[in-house]
C-alpha cells in the first residue's frame, strides 16, 4: 500500500476492514498535504551543528597543544597551572599536549584531534592560513608588551662583524616555521647580501629550539645562530654567560606573541567561554597568581589583522605561505 501511494498510483476507495474505515482518495491526498510542510520542516532544521569539545568520562575535554619553545618538561611546568585555572573556572577539562615538532604544528593539530593551540608567530600564520584557526588571545607582560623579535647572535670573541666573516662559518637555525628561528635569518642574510647562505656557510641545521640554538653558539657547537628575543632574556636571568659572552648582530621587526587560536567548528559556547575567562583573569586574585607564574600581566585579544606583519615579512623573503611546507632539510 505505501509503495502504491508513493507512486500516484492511488485506488479509487480503500477499506480496512479490521477498523471499518473508509478513506477515499481525496482525503489521503490532503493527509499528505498537511504532512509535507512538516517534514520539510524537520529536514530545514537538521542543520550541521558546531563541533563540541571531546568527552572524557562524560566531561568536556579541551584539548589545547604547545609549541616546542622551550624543552617539554618546562613548557608543561609553565602551562599545566593555567590549565588548571581554566578547569576550575570553566567546568572543563583541558589536556595539554606538547608538539615535538614547528615543522610538523599543521599535520599534528589535526591528527591529535586538538581544539586549540598556543602558536607562534610564523606557526599562528601558517595554521590561519592552512586550517581556518581563529586567533582568541595572547599574554601581555608587566610592561605592556605583547609582542617579541627575533634575534641572531654570535659569541663576542667570534670576531663576526661582516658578512664575509661569516663565510665558512656554521649557522644555527631553530625551524623552518618559526619567525625568530628562519625568517629573521633569511632575511638578515638577504640585508647582508648574501644571496645563498647554503653555499655561503660551511655548514647549516636545525637546533629544534630556541633555547638549542643559544646554547649551541654559547657552547661554540655553532658560530652564528637565531632565537627569540623573550626566550633570549629569560635564559640569560639564570645564565650570566648569555649577556656576556653574546653579542646581537641584528633583530626582527615585533610579531604577536604566542597566541591561543580555536579550530574552526568548536562549540562557539566553548570558545567565548574559554576566551571571556582569558581575558578576565588578571581581574581574578586567583587569576593573578597563575598569570604572575605564566609571566604575564593580562592577556589580550587577538586576531587574524595582527599577522599581517608576519604574512608581510614572509613576502618580503619570498615565502608563499599558502603552500608552505617545512621540511627541515
């Protein structure tokens, strides 16, 4: 019978003898007229929903990754109490997960399935670029600055004071997706006239950090390297030898400072939440004592207009970030 009257093909009275009803044509024709505008109402509402959070023993779960700065141990020692503070203010769980890679941020983001992450300058640009992140919020210090530079180096006793002092000598980078750590030497290099640094050095590598690449010029394993200017002046306030024992050769243009970013499709509940808690913390007696230990005064807003700067240095090199891959080699 449902085939039939799904294909027209309707008879002219039908009669169900258990209950002695007759319906006739005209009213299974009405009874489908009524019925349409409701389904297609049903249907209209089965829009995509916003993804929510993980869950994790029936709790949301935000799981929130961290750029290999600074080694795993004190990333996690500088995050894990902020982390909580967002746990007990927001009802959430947050995970922490420190990629082990810059190069490999983009791939990684997606394949631990996070919701967010703490990017760096070249790392926040490619992932708005890449994976459509929106830019949430980053740390201001003591001083009101929410930006850094990045920085390259030789030991004063090095004698580099040109760049034909610097021929046969070897190159600490940190990665090819940091500011601090690649751009900044591609572009010093390309101010100091030379056009092919691979030929012009002895020899080039990746540190994998910034601490790395500092310590491998203070320890003479590299003659030249980059780094960013906060990890820079953190390590010489427990390490005397970084002033005086380094000199600064030149500096990048102020690029945001690591800033938290939101994959596209998290419940947006979640992410005014998670960025209104950010934003209000220093105004927390609580929040004042985890942000004193992240090292920072507030946090701001952030968003995609403040990486221009990076998105222009990066043309300025010849970068075409749309289809950007770190490979590292």
């Amino acid at each position: 019978m449902i085939e039939r009257v799904v294909r027209g093909q309707f008879p002219r009275m039908v009669r169900t003898k258990p209950l002695g009803i007759t319906i006739s044509k005209k009213h299974i024709l009405k009874f489908i007229c009524c019925l349409l505008p409701l389904l297609l109402m049903i249907g209209c509402n089965e829009q995509p929903k916003a993804k929510s959070a993980g869950q994790k023993g029936g709790q949301e779960i935000l799981r929130i990754g961290l750029i290999p700065e600074i080694d795993i141990f004190a990333q996690k020692k500088r995050y894990e109490p902020l982390a909580k503070y967002l746990e007990s203010k927001m009802g959430v769980a947050i995970e922490l997960k420190v990629l082990p890679h810059y190069g490999n941020i983009i791939d990684n983001f997606v394949s631990e399935g996070l919701d967010g992450a703490f990017f760096g300058s070249f790392t926040g640009a490619l992932a708005i670029k890449k994976l459509g992140v929106t830019p949430l919020v980053r740390p201001e210090d003591r001083e009101g600055t929410s930006t850094y530079y990045g920085m390259v180096f030789v030991r004063k006793d090095s004698h580099i004071k040109s760049a034909a002092d610097m021929k046969g000598k070897r190159f600490a980078f940190v990665d090819k997706a940091t500011t601090a750590g690649w751009l900044l030497p591609l572009h010093f290099f390309k101010e100091w006239g030379i056009t092919d640094y691979q030929h012009w050095f002895a020899e080039t590598y990746f540190a994998g950090t910034h601490k790395d690449a500092i310590y491998d010029v203070l320890d003479r394993k590299a003659d030249m390297g980059s780094a960013k200017n906060t990890v820079f002046y953190k390590l010489a306030g427990q390490d005397s030898r970084i002033l005086n024992d380094l000199e600064i050769l030149g500096a990048s243009v102020p690029v945001p400072e690591n800033t938290l970013a939101v994959r596209p499709g998290l419940d947006e509940r979640l992410v005014l939440q998670l960025k209104k808690t950010l934003l209000v913390m220093d105004q927390d007696p609580e929040g004042k004592v985890v942000l004193a230990h992240f090292g920072a005064a507030r946090f701001i807003e952030t968003t995609t207009a403040d990486y221009n700067v990076v998105l222009d240095y990066a043309q300025h090199i010849g970068l075409n970030l749309d289809n950007y891959e770190d490979l590292n080699n």
